[in-house]
C-alpha cells in the first residue's frame, strides 16, 4: 500500500521539494532583510512601508505554497489573504494615525 505522503495529490498540493526550498530561501532572505533595517534603526514612512510590503509578501508565500492554499477552492486562499490584507492595512492605518498625533 502506497503512502498518502508520496501520493501525486499530495506532491500537486504542496508543489516540489525544489520550489519549497526556493520559497524557504526567499523567506529567510526577508526575514535576514526586515532584521537588517531593524539593527540599523532605520525608521520612517518609507522603511515602514518597505517591512509591511515584506511581511505581506513573506505572508502571501506562507498563505499559499506552506499552507497549500495555492490550488485549494479560490474561496480559502481568498479569505486567508483577505485576512492578511486587513491586518496589515489596520496596523498602516495606526502608525499614519500615529504620525499626525
């Protein structure tokens, strides 16, 4: 009996180990990046603007390929990165709140 992990619907929903490793490699990228600005302490509308681009994008890449979402029925990668999309628009709102205080 064949393992389920080794099945092809199981390789097709999660894409190859090669792309995986590419994904993962552009994570840490990111994440070594975002730490970077952070130890400089560069601050801000630009540089808030350039982490939230990053961490939305790191979170599209999760939402979709490490979550499997990319070939699921469109409505739960919709609400996953719906979700995402208010959660960062919300905390860009609070710092341009914060801006003008």
């Amino acid at each position: 009996m064949q393992s389920s992990l080794s099945s092809p619907r199981h390789a097709s929903s999660h894409g190859t180990p090669n792309r995986a490793a590419i994904i993962w490699a552009a994570l840490i990228f990111a994440t070594m990046l975002t730490w970077m600005v952070g130890e400089r302490g560069d601050a801000g509308p630009a540089v808030t603007a350039l982490l939230m681009t990053i961490a939305f994008a790191k979170g599209t890449l999760i939402i979709l390929d490490y979550m499997a979402l990319r070939r699921a029925p469109l409505m739960w990668p919709l609400i996953a990165l719906g979700w995402m999309l208010l959660v960062c628009s919300m905390i860009g709102l609070a710092y341009w709140k914060g801006l003008a205080a």
